[in-house]
C-alpha cells in the first residue's frame, strides 16, 4: 500500500477592527440591528464612490510587518463580480493580481519543533452582508450591516504537512493579529475564519495533489478536523482508482464530514479588473517606517523578554504569552512587587485554575494584578505563610478586597514571635510524653505529628520552619 503525505495551505480573514467600513463611513458593528449600519455606498448605490479607509492599511501593514512579508509600493483594488443578494452591487472589492503585501513567513512552534510557514500574501478586501434563509418560508432575510466591513486575507504557502501544523499555524496567527490589535480573533463570531485547501500525494512524488477547498471552517478543532476527513477521504479514493477532482466543499458541522460544494467546471469567471472608482495605494518608506514604531511587543518578544530578564521558564514564558491581557497583567503584577517566578507560579496554578473552575474569562477576573503581587509580597515578608495566602487568595477572589485587609481583619497574620510559639510547642510535648520519647529515640515520623498539633493549635498561623525549629531544640535538651 502506497504511502501518502498531506499538503495543506490556508487562506484565513480576519476582519479588521476599524472603527467604520473599508470604503464608508458606516460603524463597524455586525451584531446590531439588522441594516442599522448602512449608507449609499454600503447599499451599492448607483454613482456612490467608496473612499479608501486610511487606516485600514495602516492595519495590512502592520499584519505585514508581523509576518515578515514586504509592503509593497503599490497596491491595487479590483472588482471581483458575482451575484448574490448580499452584494448590492454585483462585485466584491478585493486586491487580486497586486496585493499590498508579499512573501512572508511564521516560525511555527509545532510538536515537532519550530517550522517555517510560507506567507503568499496578504491583502485587503471588503466583506460581503449576512444572508439568512429562512427554514418555514420561501425567502431569505439579507442584512447589510456586514458589507464592507474591512477584512485581510491572509494566504500560506502549501507549507503544511499535518493538521497539528495547521491547527498550530492558525493559533499562531489569531495570537498575532490579537497582539497588533488589529482583529479581536473571536472565530466563534466568525471575525477570523479560515478556508482550508487539502490535497495528498505518494511520499517521495515532488509535484502535489490536486486540491480540494474546504470552506466555511471556524473553529481550530474543525481546521484540523477538516483536514483528517479530507486526507482520508482522497486516499480511499485514490486507492479505488479513482482522480480527485478539483472541487470547493463545505465543512459540515453536525456531521463532522466535509460535503461538496461546487466543483472546477462549475468555477465562477469572476471578470476581475482594477476598480475605476480607486486609485492605487502608495505606500511610501515613511508610511512604514511610521507603523513600524507603532508596532506593539510580539508574542516572541514578550517571550524572550520574560525568559532573559524575569528568568522564567519557556513553558511558563509561553503560558502567560498566550493571550496579551495575561502577559499584561503579569507585568503590572510584577512592577508593584519583584519575584517574577513566584508571581508567575499564582497566575497559572491558582488564578487560571480559580478562573477555569468558576468559567470566568480572563478579561473579569475578580484579582487585580497589584493585589496578587501584594499577596505575595506578603509571604515574602513573612506576615503569611504560603498556605495561609491560600486563604486568602480565595477570599481575594470571591470578595474582590485586598489582600492586607483580609489577613488584618480576619486575624490571619503568621506567629513569628519565639516565645509564643515556643509556649505552644512546649504544652504539646508535655500533654504527649510519649510520643516525645519516640522521637528522641529517632522515630522521624512523629515529628510531622507534632507540628501538625502546633498548627492546629494556632490556627495554622504558626511559621513552619520555626515550628520545626523549636521542637528539635526542645526535645534534643
Ligand atoms: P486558487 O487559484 O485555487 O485560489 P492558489 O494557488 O491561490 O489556488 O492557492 C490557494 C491556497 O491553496 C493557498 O493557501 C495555497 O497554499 C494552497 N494550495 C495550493 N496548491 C495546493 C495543493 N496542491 N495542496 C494543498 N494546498 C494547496
Ligand atoms: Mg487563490
């Protein structure tokens, strides 16, 4: 039996988080009421011009610049026809033979190491609006506030071997543009969505496989489900003999499958050519240079930055990464108090663990990051032990106070006082005289037995260590 690779390329939107439209001056809000956010330009209105939105290229540049891609010089718009009831005006603006941005490249953190992802191009185009069919009646509902919303598309290189490659490219790319600020990353909106192109071919044959699309695919899970169904399905149908044939399918949900959609010979003539109503876009050296200073911290740099000067590990580097709102906050948490692993160390075992348990998202968390660094400065002092701040910290998250005020007035302050641990530690040995005379004569064991009964004298308030101090002292005498 022949073996096969899978080749995979992805061409993912990202809807750009402007304020208003591509080529008008309706809001960008999709989710309000339907055809609240139109004008003539949105609704194709005969002798309307569209106006490019400036910073809609300061976006696709700054996608660019995040890619390793070069900006091009000149850019042009282009009208792509089709008619469909959301496209008031019978063509789609899109860059096609001249995008605004070309030949990058992502290193890609995969199972298998760090891999070098291709970036064809990126460009700028306009969304279409929402169609709705209706299920009991013989109508659909069209709403236009989505039209011209502006979008970039960001097309790979067949670099991708594996759906983990994939889903992990993907992840990679939703962090970045989350970083730039540039699109919120929310898939489940369909604010970043993806078409996933698929083909196999026999290992060690050079030239690839005639390539199915799937469209319609946003979720990472679904990405790398497509693409298990797709290379299944084209190697049993190869080992049947038969061709693949060069076709568009759609990702079907419910079934977990992917169903055709339209095949090559049904392939749409989309008549391109160079919108008259848009000059080309020039961007100068200077326009560059400009966004390129506005260019936020990237994930790697936040990464290599945690890692040299707060000494974290790489897999907690990346953890707190992952979304900025987290490196974020570990950074102010840092700022108001130093020990970056200790701070770290909270954040992803007992603030994520609190978070997830409860199904809060990040974005609300109850603890603000100066009242988690003050809980561990706290420990650092010694006013708390680290079980106590425990406590605390869950009486900090569901109250939302400080963590001073908690420990002041619930009375929680550590016993570091000798003399009145020592008290304590004294009458424990003298109501337990045998215990004492196992210890003397090396039962090791009877000593956690001990400071469990200091602790539970105090209330779990005494110091640990002078706990254990104290009873080896007073039992060696
Ligand atoms: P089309 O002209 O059909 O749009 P493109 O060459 O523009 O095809 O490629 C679209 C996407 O498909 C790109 O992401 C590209 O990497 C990917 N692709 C191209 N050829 C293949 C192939 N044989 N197998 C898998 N993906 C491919
Ligand atoms: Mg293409």
């Amino acid at each position: 039996m022949a073996q096969f690779e899978t080749v995979i390329g992805l061409e993912v939107h990202a809807q750009l988080d402007t304020d208003s439209k591509i080529f008008a001056t309706s809001a960008v809000a999709s989710g309000d009421n339907p055809n609240s956010h139109t004008d003539p330009v949105t609704l194709g209105l005969p002798g309307c011009l569209p106006v490019l939105n400036k910073r809609v290229v300061d976006f696709a540049i700054k996608a660019g610049l995040a890619t390793n891609c070069s900006i091009e010089k000149e850019s042009v718009f282009a009208r792509k026809h089709y008619h469909y009831p959301d496209l008031p005006k019978g063509y789609q603006i899109s860059q096609y033979d001249k995008p605004i941005c070309l030949g990058g490249y992502l290193d890609v953190k995969t199972d298998e190491g760090v891999k070098k992802i291709g970036i064809t191009r990126i460009h700028l185009e306009e969304d279409a609006g929402k169609s709705t069919h209706l299920e009991t009646e013989d109508s659909s509902l069209v709403d236009l506030n989505r039209a011209g919303i502006p979008l970039v598309e960001i097309v790979s290189e067949p670099d991708m071997r594996t759906p983990q490659e994939a889903g992990a490219y993907m992840r990679q790319l939703r962090q970045i543009v989350k970083y730039l600020g540039i699109c919120d990353g929310d898939m489940e909106k369909g604010n970043l969505r993806c078409d996933v192109n698929v083909s196999v071919r026999p290992v060690g044959q050079e030239e690839f496989g005639t390539k199915v699309e799937v469209k319609n695919v946003n979720s990472f899970r679904f990405v790398e489900r497509a693409i298990e169904y797709e290379q299944q399905r084209q190697i049993a149908q190869i080992e049947q003999g038969e061709e693949i044939v060069q076709e568009t399918r759609l990702w079907d949900e419910q079934r977990g499958s992917t169903k055709p959609m339209r095949s090559k010979e049904f392939a749409e003539d989309y008549r391109y050519f160079p919108d008259p109503d848009l000059p080309p876009v020039i961007v100068d050296e200077l326009w560059v240079k400009k966004v390129k200073e506005s260019l936020p911290e990237l994930p790697d740099q936040v990464i290599a930055r945690f890692k040299d000067i707060y000494q974290l590990e790489e897999y907690q580097a990346e953890r707190l990464t992952e979304e900025k709102i987290v490196a974020n906050y570990f950074d102010k948490a840092v700022s108001r108090h130093n020990n970056p692993p200790v701070i770290a160390n909270w954040i992803c075992t007992e603030l994520f663990g609190r978070l997830n348990k409860e199904g809060i998202e990040f974005e609300e968390c109850p603890v603000s990051p100066a009242y988690l660094a003050e809980l561990v400065e706290l420990i650092d002092k010694n006013v708390i032990s680290g079980k106590i701040a425990k406590t605390v910290f869950d009486e900090m998250f569901q109250s939302g106070q400080d963590a001073s005020s908690i420990v002041e007035k619930q009375g929680l302050k550590q016993i570091t006082d000798t003399g009145e641990i020592e008290n304590v530690v004294s009458e424990i040995l003298a109501a337990n005289p045998e215990q004492v005379e196992e210890l003397k004569s090396g039962k090791e064991k009877v000593l956690g037995f001990f400071v469990g009964q200091v602790m539970k004298a105090t209330k779990g308030k005494a110091n640990p260590q002078m706990v254990n101090e104290l009873i080896k002292k007073l039992t060696n005498g």
